[in-house]
C-alpha cells in the first residue's frame, strides 16, 4: 500500500508542500498570535513530523513571533503556512492544502482567547440569492495557483 501524500501551498503557487502520510495532529487554535498570523478567528494546523513535510517549490520565509516559535509565509501572496517551534514538527495551515477535508481539524486550543462571536456564526444569515455574481464572474481573471501540483507556474 502507498504512503498518502498531501499537497498544498500557497494562493500565487510560489511556494509548494507536501505532506506524507496520515499520522498528523489537527487542530484549531484561538490563541492571538494565531488569530493575527491568519487575519482570522483562529488558525488551523495539521501538524506533521518533521521528516514527513518537504517544500516542493519555493522557499517559505519566516517571522520569528516568539522566542520558541516562527511563522511561515509566502513573501510573494502573503499566505500563511507554517507555525514551527523547538521540536519536532511542522504545523502546516490547513487552508494551504489542496484538499482541507483530509486533514480536518479534531479539537480546539486556547479556547480563552477565542473571539466571542466564533460561537455564533452558525446562526448568521445566509445569503441565498447570487444577484450580481454572476456578471462579476464573468469579468474575473483567477490568478490564483490550482488545487494541485503543477510543473510550472504562473502559466505561460
């Protein structure tokens, strides 16, 4: 049987990863340095050993935000990829990766410093009707990298 392996990277393609196997940790964390890193509620990691993760395109650059952990990210998109600390391990940002279900999340962390209205979201209003999207579809040139691996990018 082979090895599951999980591929993702960042919105412009610059940087790509991936991931081998199933043995990962996968979480939600409310602490704020996470809510800060993603610009959201929380970050979502699913954490790999060290030697199950490889950077198969690009180079991810890092801000150190603690003195036991650092930050990855795309210099060129911005996207947030990794948090890192001293051990083994690579938290990869489960948004990054090309399929999100296969490493979804199992538990919540800091929970103390989740945002309040987290636990009321599912009770918004959802907004059924499309009017307008379909004619700014129709206008909208995608430059972001596809769900998989390519050889090259951007397209030429």
């Amino acid at each position: 049987m082979s090895e599951t392996i999980h591929t993702g990277g960042c919105q412009c393609g610059a940087v790509r990863f991936k991931a081998h196997g199933d043995e990962f940790a996968s979480s939600i964390c409310h602490c704020r340095m996470c809510q800060k890193q993603t610009g959201g509620y929380f970050g979502a990691f699913a954490t790999f050993a060290d030697n199950k993760v490889e950077w198969s395109r690009g180079e991810v650059s890092y801000f150190v935000s603690s003195n036991i952990a650092k930050r990855g990210f795309c210099k060129d998109c911005g996207t947030p990829l990794t948090y890192e600390w001293h051990g083994d391990g690579v938290s990869l940002a489960i948004g990054a990766f090309d399929d999100p279900d296969k490493v979804a999340p199992n538990k919540q962390l800091a929970t103390k410093s989740r945002i309040q209205s987290f636990d009321t979201l599912h009770k918004l209003k959802v907004r059924e009707d499309t009017y307008g999207v379909e004619q700014s579809c129709v206008k909208l040139q995608n430059f972001q990298h596809p769900d998989h691996d390519t050889t090259t990018w951007p397209k030429e």
